[in-house]
C-alpha cells in the first residue's frame, strides 16, 4: 500500500549527471524491469514502515539498495533516485529539531541519533555532487508547491480508491489511481521567482516569503534541464472521483498570485483561503478516530 504523502520530486537528464552517478544509475536501467511509479511508491511506504515498526525503530532503511524513479521525453531518459536512507538522516535531524532534547530521546535514544548524524555528515562529505531530489509532505499538499506548475500540466487518473476495493483485494489495488503535474525546471523556477516576488512586494516577510525562498533555493540544487513532478500520491485515496476531479488548488494559487500582484487584496485572500481550507480539511483526517 502507499501512505497518505504528497510528493515533490525532481528527474534530472541521466547523460547530465556525474559519472559515477550516471554508470550507476545506467547499469540500473540495463538491469531492466524497472517498477512504475506506483509501485515504486508503494515499495518505499513498505520499507519505511517496516523499519519504523521494528523494535526497537530501524534508522537504517538502505538495505535492498537504491531504487529511482524514471521518466523518459522526447527521446531522453531523467532519474530521481529514492535516496531513501539519505533522506531518513534529514527527517530525523529536523525532527530532532524541533524538540527538546529530553524528548526526542524518548523516540530516538541519543547514541542512535549520534551515529546517524555521523553517518549523514560523511555522506555529504563523500557525494558533494548528489542532491536530494524527493520532498514528502503528509496528509497535505503545501501550498508553496502549487506554485511551480500551471493547470494544464495534469494528468490525472481514476482508477478505484484503496477504500472502495472488496473485501480481500490486493494489496497493490489502486495503484493506478493519481493526480500528477509535470513541468520543465526552467518553468518552475520561473514561477518560484515570480510568486516570490509577488508575496515579498506584497508582505515584505513572513511564513509564507520563507516557504518560497526555501522551495527556490531547493530548485536550484539541481540541474537546469530536469523535471519538476507534483504526486499526489497516496492522498488521492482520500478523495472521492469528483473532488478529485475537481481540485483546482494549482489554478487557484495563480489565480492568488495575480490578484496579489494587481493590488486586489480581498480577490488574492479569497482564492488562497478556498486552497487553503481544502487541504485543511484533508489534513483535519490524521486526527480522525
């Protein structure tokens, strides 16, 4: 199964890559039978989960190796690998973050902590080259992401709801249902630096200034000619057909956007308030019974 996690992920062009990430990453495809989007999600959720329910909780999710996500267009051939270990060392550095110490170590003893911390830093010291290209945000889409794309760049799928399948189905079943954005880098940077300086004209700084200046900054950590993907992912399981062909939060973020920039303050609130209630009201089902 997927979990209810929204994705952004970048696919950069295989032949712009480093060497040694580009033979790699080849001798990946040449393996062949590579797994689609959905199931690949779907083995990432199981790995995760797998390691968080161990006991005591695994921080080591590397075993089975690397996985990558692949999209060909126009002839070319773009990877944006799981980096699922790599990515596991950034969730606990920012969880720990944001907690005392007293209490982080009630979820991650500290000399486990301590050691992972090592190992992150000597991965960064040993693949200067390499970027993190998947951000994950769950039960919500972030606002910032809707941004980077334009309406007309989804794609979106109905295959049936996990919720709906019969009693005794698959676990795979659903897999094909999803919502998609798919855009060039050079369009979503683009956008990024638009709506940036869009909210700073309009607000100076704030929450909302930080999370585009982050989203940018991001975006340039990779190279110009990639691919810039918006999954709805496993959220898509908690929509119904019709609110999910209806979702128009990408259109209603720029629609925010350029209200804001003529000035019109009450038509800028009211399209960003609809968006933001939407994914309120999806994030209020974590909490649910």
């Amino acid at each position: 199964m997927t979990g209810h996690t929204a994705y952004l992920r970048v696919y950069e062009p295989l032949a712009a890559l480093p060497e040694a990430e580009r033979v790699r990453w080849q001798a990946y495809l040449d393996g062949g039978s590579i797994p689609s989007r959905p199931v690949l999600m779907a083995a990432e959720h199981d790995r995760a989960m797998a390691a968080t329910l161990a006991v005591p909780p695994r921080l080591d999710v590397g075993n089975g190796g690397d996985q990558a996500y692949v999209r060909h267009l126009d002839g070319l051939t773009y990877v944006c690998p799981w980096r699922l270990q790599v990515r596991t060392w950034e969730a606990l550095t920012d969880f720990r973050s944001g907690l005392p110490d007293e209490l982080s170590e009630a979820f991650v003893p500290g000399a486990v902590a301590e050691a992972a911390e090592m190992e992150y830093d000597a991965w960064l010291a040993t693949h200067p080259d390499e970027s993190v290209g998947i951000l994950t945000s769950t039960w919500q889409v972030p606002v910032p992401w809707f941004a980077l794309f334009a309406a007309d760049e989804r794609r979106l799928v109905l295959g049936q709801r996990r919720s709906d399948a019969p009693a005794g189905a698959p676990a795979r079943t659903g897999l094909d249902r999803a919502l998609v954005y798919l855009t060039a880098m050079s369009r979503a940077r683009r956008r990024a630096a638009k709506a940036l300086s869009v909210v700073r004209r309009a607000f100076a700084d704030g929450p909302a200034v930080d999370a585009l200046e982050e989203i940018a900054r991001w975006l340039e950590d990779f190279h110009p000619h990639s691919l810039v993907e918006l999954d709805y992912g496993g959220l898509v399981h908690l929509l119904d057909d019709e609110t999910l062909s209806e979702d128009t939060s990408v259109a209603q973020i720029a629609e925010s956007l350029e209200s804001l920039a003529a000035g019109d303050m009450e038509s800028a609130g009211e399209a960003y308030g609809q968006v933001l209630e939407r994914w309120r009201r999806l994030a209020a089902l974590e909490h649910a019974n």
